[in-house]
C-alpha cells in the first residue's frame, strides 16, 4: 500500500475555504483506497506553516498514477495552484515502514 500525503498552505487565508472546495473534488477519484482532506490544528509549535492535508491511501503506485491521471485531479490542480503559496508532497510504501526502534 502507498500513502500519499500532500501538505498546502494559502497565499490568503481568505481562500482557505475555495482551496478546501478544490481539494474536495480528488475525493471523487474513485482510483483510490482512502482520502481525506484535513485542516492542520496547528498544534506544533514548529510545524505550523500548512494549512490543509491531503492523506491519500492507495493499493499500488499503479492506483495513485491513475488518481493523478483523473480529470478530477486536473480540476483540483486548476482552482487550487493560483490560491496556494505551498505544496509538499511525500509517498511512501507502507511496507517499507519502520515501525519501531532502530537502536
């Protein structure tokens, strides 16, 4: 399994809700496991530069490559890319996660 997990920060928090509504259309992909759209608390007091959370749940890299070749995820990209300052994307197989101490 690969989880996908993109992090966006606004240019103006005015748009937060119109990058939200963009981000909501990838939730109609059907090419996919799990996926939410999150609002960060902003409870770190380090790691408060973003804003929303895409966690995405795919069963290969072969389903995430077909959830980015939807036109839903063109749309998405169309109304969100103008409003946002930041985007940080990070996938990682599951599999391959350490899941406990390595000392």
């Amino acid at each position: 399994m690969i989880r996908h997990i993109v992090f966006f920060s606004a240019r103006n928090s005015a748009d937060l809700d119109r990058i939200r509504a963009g981000l909501s259309i990838l939730t109609e992909i059907p090419d996919k496991i799990l996926l939410e759209i999150g609002t960060n608390l902003k409870t770190d007091q380090l790691g408060g530069e973003a804003d929303l959370i895409v966690y995405g749940e795919f069963e290969s890299e072969a389903q995430l490559a077909a959830y980015k070749a939807h036109p839903n995820y063109q749309r998405s990209i169309e109304i969100v890319r103008p409003l946002r300052e930041m985007r940080i994307a990070a996938d990682y197989r599951v599999e391959e996660a350490v899941r406990g101490s390595l000392v």
